[in-house]
C-alpha cells in the first residue's frame, strides 16, 4: 500500500478538484467521480485498485449512515413515516422481486435465487447522489424528507434481502419459517442493540470527564460499536447503527456540551466529505477488475443486461411513486395521513427519478464469494458484477444529470412551508429576544444597574425587538459587520506579531471568537 501513497494523496486531491468543479457547473460530484475514476482506469501504469467489501461494509458504511442519522430530522421522519417505511422495505422488496422475475426469464442461467440476489444488491437509492442534486435545485421539504428518511433504511432492507438470497443461491434451500424468524430478529434486533449501545455512550459523555476532543473521538467509536455489536449477533448493523444515531442526535443536548456540538458537527461534515469522495471515486476505478472478470460472458451483452435492469428499476419506482400517492388517497378515508391534499403528478414522478444507486451495491455485489462451499465457482457472480456496475453508472449519469431540468421544468409547490426563511428567521430572533428581556427583568432585576455588561445585553435584546432592519437590510448589515470582523483579525495578527511576550494561544481564542461571530452570520443569509 505505501508504495502507492503518492497515488492515494494525488486521488484525494482530485477528488476536492472535482468537487469543487461540480459545485461551479452546478453538477453533482457523485456524477463527476464515477467518471473520473472510470477515465483514470484506463490509463497505462495507473495502480489497480481492488475494493474490499469489508472495507466498505465495516469502514464506510457506519460512518456514513451515522453522520446522515445525525442530521435526519426525527420529527420530518416521524411525520412521513408511513411512505418512508413503504419506500424503504414493500417498495425495495417489489423492486427486488421485479429485478428477480426479469431476470429469471430473461438472462440466460439465472434462477429465481440468482434473481434474488442481484435484485438485492441493486434496489437500494443511493442517498449521496440525491442530496448532491438536491443540493442545487429547490424541492419541498417534504420531498426532502422523505427522500432523506428512506436513504436511511433501505439499505437495511435491501441488505437483508440480498443475505438470504445469497443463502438459497448458494445452498438451493430456502426455508421460509427460518427465513421469516431471521428476518424478525435482523430488525428488532439491529434496533434494539444500536439503541442499548447508543444509550450507553450517552452515559459515558455524560458521566465520564470529556472534553470537546474526547466527545469527538466516543462519536467516532459509537457507529462502529454498534455495527459490528449487531453483526455479530446476526441482527442488521445497518438498523444498529441508524436507530442509534437518531437515538443521541435526537438527545445530544442533553449530553454534549456547545463547543462539542459545534465541533463534532465541523469534524464529521469534513470527515464524511472525504468518505464520500473517495467511495464514488472508487466505483469508477473499479470497473478493470470487473471487466477481467467477466469470463465467456460477452461485455457488450453483459451492458445490454445492465440497460435492461436499469430500466426496470426506474419503472418500478416510478409506479411506485404514483401507487403511494393512490394509497394515500384511499387511506385518507380510514385513517387520519399527513398529508390530505392530492400531490399531482409531478410529485411521484420526481420521487421515482431519484433512484440514483450508490457504493453499497458495488459492495454488496463484490462480497458475492469466488467460490460456494464445495468449491466451484459462485455462479454468475462475474455477470452480477458487471450489471450492477452499468447500472450504477447509468442510474447517476442520466437520472442524476436529468433530474434538475425535470425539477425546474415541473416545479413543485411547497405547501409546508409558505412562508420566506428569511421571515421565519425574524420571527425567532423576536421572539428569543423577548424570552431574553423576560428572563432578565423577572430573575435579575435587581442586579441590571450593579452590572453594566448585563444592562448593555438587556439593551441589546430590547433594541432587536421589532427591528425590522433585521430582514430588511440584513444582507448590507452583514458585509459591513464582516468588514469589522476582517479589521479585527488583522488587528490581532498584527499584535501578536509586534508583541513577542504576549501569549499567543491568548491571540487564537479571540481569533476563533470571531470566526465564530462570522459563521453565526453566514448561518443567517
């Protein structure tokens, strides 16, 4: 491995290029990656790099779920339960059953097993594809929501799926009361062991002396604990670690301190980018070793397979998104929904686009064993390889590259939130004001003349109350306010470099104050 280091660290720094050329075009990176590592395959001399399945599976995989449960919103998931549950397991299931039957009757070799199998690994959404679209276009939070909820729990389905279809292509045997009975246990059980372990790690931040540096490092030891916990007990690591992760985000200020919160969060979006950059990359430089693969398989009839499975899954979602509108509307009768207005066409069939697939199916695919227990050869593995590689490749290029023009050319209404941002915001910065004023003239009357920092503050809240400036000239306040900020930074460089005794760690705390002072500002535009 260290002898292709400088190969590694010129991949990381392609990859931050390339980020930030998709953000320029406004593209998203998944979409540039995959291609970039694909080109770089091709050339003479380049390392071949094999992707290990564990590697995916143990390394990036409960961080990522991890980091993306941290920032699902339990009361958006809560609130759409019902569709994202039906998206996240029936949906994944049917799309695992269609891509089964096609396959069984239509690719030359594959049993209903074998079906199974690839429909299992190619099901799943990927949920980093649709939030980097997403990322340039405006939706409806729900959609948002909804999308964000389903990213979180069907790769648990489809993974489960694909684990007894790998046990009945490979024995022959399916028993469906064990089948059943495992299925129960995977479930409960990934739940209740990523909560047990996500409850105790509170404790542990709670109780033990920790500091924002030691916070940091429990979070990144939490996700991994509770996935290989759930694995080792057969239960689903997937479940284990997203169940966990909602668990202490939803808790986290009870346990962790501001300056933990504000670091953990800086640590893990960082941390998290770089996973995401390199897995997408990874796909595309993958594609020489499933090509030498393939074996009697012809490649060009390898990709039509792809094609064809590939168009199965967009029509398959799709439908799915307008028979979720139609059991919503027949429910609605019986039941109270969240939503009792009809979404009109445009909704299903945006949420059917966004059926991009991602890095856990080339894993799962590539955890696919060479060899069955009598040792020959696992059958057909080279050809599920190569036709989940099309489709991934497929499903980011044209869904990912088509999706925002679908999304400006049928735009979606939000009917949750009617109201600007911008006016929420004032709203809040009011109202936090005159919970302020309260607390002080009710609690600490007494003591606003004998301490004149808590008069100025106490002044501060009133002259916020009812400013309208606040959302009127904010945007001209801010770059005047940034400007201030930019004059005192220079001016404490300038000291520190001038005064040879002053403490310089004295210098960086006022110095990440005011950077501090500046996020808070960019946080409000």
């Amino acid at each position: 491995m260290l002898e292709n280091f400088e190969f590694y660290l010129f991949l990381v720094l392609l990859i931050t290029m390339l980020i930030m050329l998709a953000n320029k075009i406004k593209v998203a990176y998944p979409v540039l990656l995959v291609l970039a590592g694909l080109l770089i395959s091709f050339i003479p001399g380049v390392p071949q790099i094999k992707i290990e399945p564990e590697l995916i599976f143990i390394i990036f995989l409960p961080p990522l779920l991890y980091e993306a449960a941290w920032s699902t919103s339990w009361k958006e998931l809560w609130r759409w339960r019902r569709i994202i549950f039906s998206f996240a397991f029936v949906v994944v299931f049917f799309t695992a059953l269609s891509v089964a039957v096609f396959a069984n009757y239509f690719i030359p070799g594959f049993s209903l097993a074998l079906g199974f199998l690839l429909g299992g690994i190619v099901s799943p959404p990927d949920a980093v594809s649709a939030g980097a679209i997403l990322k340039f276009v405006k939706v409806p939070k729900r959609l948002a929501s909804v999308l964000e909820g389903e990213s979180l729990l069907n790769d648990a389905s489809s993974l489960i799926i694909f684990r007894f279809a790998m046990i009945a292509a490979a024995t022959g045997q399916f028993v469906w009361q064990e089948a059943a009975g495992s299925f129960v246990w995977m479930c409960i059980g990934g739940v209740g062991i990523g909560l047990i372990i996500a409850y105790i790690f509170m404790k542990m931040h709670k109780l033990l002396p920790t500091d924002s540096n030691t916070d940091i490092l429990l979070t990144f030891i939490a996700p991994f604990s509770m996935y290989l916990a759930a694995e080792q007990l057969h239960a689903s690591g997937v479940l284990a670690v997203v169940s966990g992760g909602l668990f202490l985000s939803y808790r986290s200020h009870d346990f962790l301190s501001s300056a933990s919160r504000i670091r953990t969060v800086t640590v893990w979006e960082s941390f998290c980018f770089l996973l995401n950059g390199i897995v997408f990359m990874l796909i595309g430089l993958d594609l020489p070793e499933i090509i030498s693969g393939l074996g009697e398989t012809a490649v060009y009839t390898a990709i039509g397979y792809g094609f064809a499975v590939t168009a199965v899954l967009i029509i398959v979602r799709v439908l799915a998104g307008y028979a979720a509108v139609l059991t919503t509307l027949v429910m609605k009768n019986f039941i109270t929904v969240a939503d009792e207005e009809s979404p009109g066409w445009q909704t299903p069939m945006i949420i059917g686009w966004t059926g991009m697939r991602g890095v856990v199916s080339l894993a799962a695919a590539l955890s696919i064993p060479l060899k069955l227990a009598d040792g020959t050869p696992f059958p057909q593995r080279n050809l599920i390889l190569l036709i989940t590689f099309v489709v991934i490749l497929l499903t980011l290029l044209v869904q990912g590259l088509t999706l925002p023009f679908l999304l400006k050319k049928f735009p979606l209404k939000d009917r949750d939130f009617v109201r600007s941002e911008k006016e929420i915001d004032y709203e809040i910065l009011n109202s936090l004001a005159q919970v302020a004023v309260d607390k002080i003239r009710s609690d600490y009357a007494h003591k606003i003349e004998s301490l004149p920092a808590l008069k100025d503050q106490l002044q501060k809240y009133e002259n916020e109350l009812n400013s309208s400036e606040i959302i009127i000239n904010y945007a001209q306040y801010r770059n005047i306010y940034i400007d201030i900020l930019e004059t005192q930074r220079s001016w404490l460089i300038r000291k520190n470099r001038e005064e040879l005794l002053l403490d310089e760690e004295i210098i960086k705390k006022h110095l990440r104050l005011l950077d501090l002072q500046e996020e808070r500002l960019n946080m409000r535009t």
